[in-house]
C-alpha cells in the first residue's frame, strides 16, 4: 500500500469519525457538566430548546435574555412579561405537577432554592430531567443568577451585557443617596395581620440601596409581624404598602393608617403603593424595583434610563 493511499484512507477515517461524532452531539447535545448555585452537579445541553421556570423571577430573566421561544412551561404565578401568561402551566410555585413538567420533555428545568422544595427537584433528578437550582439572597446574586442562567442557556454575552447594564444603574443610585440623610421606612405587606419585611429579604435590600433605613431591618424573622404598638415605636417616616394576592385596595390602606396620627409618615401623608411582584422577586426587575423606592425616598434625585 502505498504512503499516498495510506493516508488518504486515514483522512477518510477521520473524516468517518468526525461525522459520528457530530451526529452523537447531535443526539445527545453533547452534554456537558455543570455546577448549579447549590452545589448540585448535573449534565445538560450546551443549548437547549425546551426549558421549564418553576419561579416567576426565572420566567422574567428567561425573558429578559430573549429565550421566550425556549419556553416550555412556567408556573401558575408567572405573570410577567404579559406573554409570559401564553406560556403552557406546570401548577403552583410550591407544588408544580410533575406529570406535567414530564409531559413537556424538557432539556432543563430551573428552580431556585427560596421557594421551590427539595423533595420537588429530588423527584425531577430521579425522573433524569436536569434541574438547575438558582440560590440568589441579595441583588449581587440575583446579578450572579442571570451570568449563570445565560450561561446554561447559551446567552452569556447577552447575560454579561445586561448585568453590565443593571450595575451601572445601581451605582448611579448609590452615588446619589450616598451622603443622603436616610428616612425611616416601614414595608406593609398585607392589612390584616400587618407583616413587614425583615433581615435577609430582599425587600430590605431594596430599602438599604435605595437610600432608607428598614424600621424592622434588625428583625431576625425574615416577614415579622407588627403590633399596632410596635409601628408607632418605630415612628417610620414613609410607609411603603405592597398589597397580597387578596387585598388591593390602596384607599382601605389609608383608611386604617389613618387610625395612627402620631406616625410622621401619616401625619405627612408619605403612604406610597408598591408593586410586590416588581420587589419581592429574584429577576432583573429588581434594579427597576431599587430606582423606584429611591425615588420615593429621595424625590430629588434622578434615576439613569434603564
């Protein structure tokens, strides 16, 4: 055999095993080994095409990094972006079907670990269907969440630019309330029980970024609840109501603060509504969240353009 035809028939070899190989990657997208925010090791896709959110901050990142069209399923509470509400339902936050998640034969499932029970990714992991748990506590993790679901989805560049983007904003805030003086606030969730935001939510964080100090912000319990005693101890200077699912009604807020004269915040008429999906979720709404309570905090400064 000569050298020539020797060598031409190993580039026809090589050739051979490039094309199995690449139709293998085609079948088994090439998985690859990922670490997820709790420690957890799991294979998926380098780019996959049927992703499953069970947390409303997760549908609104998958939206932000334009993977609308990768969207399988999401939970019952997803509700933004608008089109987030076509999306196929997989059940509850807390107690999503797992029949329907398999029925959607998804290539990676997205959790997060304050919110989603264990026992739900541990029956997803023994069912071999890939779950990624996020585990953000504060807006840098939330920053970090979105780099790694990017990341895994095949959209770090647009991941990377949009926290490039969102970290701006944040420092263009904190430079305008750094030598601010810092107003009491007290965070109303729900009217009856009155429950507030304490140490170690993000509602906290909100309320520190933005410029204010969290009456409740030294409270061990994470959603304490306050006394009529203890709101007019803490004498807040703004009341910021976020309504519950069952109580949206601003004007019934005001009547029932109005019961506490004394309280700075009612006597100067300083009782603002918020949002609770825009600053109770761990999604790049968060940013949107800090400029609005600043606003409220401090009137006079000015909020960079998203």
């Amino acid at each position: 055999m000569s050298f020539k035809f020797a060598r031409w028939k190993d580039n026809i070899l090589i050739l051979f095993l490039t094309a199995v190989i690449m139709v293998l990657c085609v079948n088994v997208a090439c998985a690859r080994v990922v670490t997820d925010e709790t420690g957890r090791k799991l294979d998926i896709t380098p780019a996959p095409q049927r992703i499953v959110s069970l947390a409303p901050g997760i549908t609104e990142t998958l939206y932000a990094l334009g993977l609308e069209n990768k969207i399988a399923g999401v939970t019952t509470f997803c509700n933004w972006p608008a089109a987030a509400l076509r999306n196929t339902r997989i059940g509850g936050f807390t107690n999503p079907s797992i029949e329907k998640i398999v029925s959607l034969k998804p290539d990676l499932i997205i959790a997060t670990a304050d919110g989603n029970r264990k026992d739900t990714v541990e029956k997803l992991e023994r069912l071999r269907l890939p779950v990624y748990v996020t585990n953000p506590s504060d807006t840098k993790g939330v920053l970090k969440s979105i780099l790694h679901i990017g990341e895994i989805t095949n959209r770090k560049k647009e991941a990377s630019d949009m926290v490039a983007k969102f970290q701006k904003r944040l420092n263009h805030i904190a430079n305008q309330v750094r030598h601010k003086r810092k107003p009491r606030v007290f965070f109303q969730i729900g009217l009856e029980p009155i429950i507030t935001a304490g140490r170690g939510t993000l509602i906290n964080e909100v309320i520190e970024r933005a410029g204010g100090v969290n009456v409740a912000g030294l409270d061990i319990a994470n959603y304490p609840r306050y006394s009529a005693e203890g709101i007019i101890g803490a004498a807040p200077e703004i009341i910021i109501f976020a309504p519950m699912v069952n109580d949206k009604e601003f004007a019934g807020v005001k009547r029932f603060w109005h019961k506490f004269r004394e309280l700075p915040a009612v006597k100067n008429n300083k009782i603002y509504p918020m949002n609770a999906d825009l600053i109770n979720r761990a999604s790049p709404r968060i940013v949107d969240a800090i400029e609005k309570m600043a606003l409220i905090l401090h009137p006079d400064i000015k909020c960079s353009e998203p």
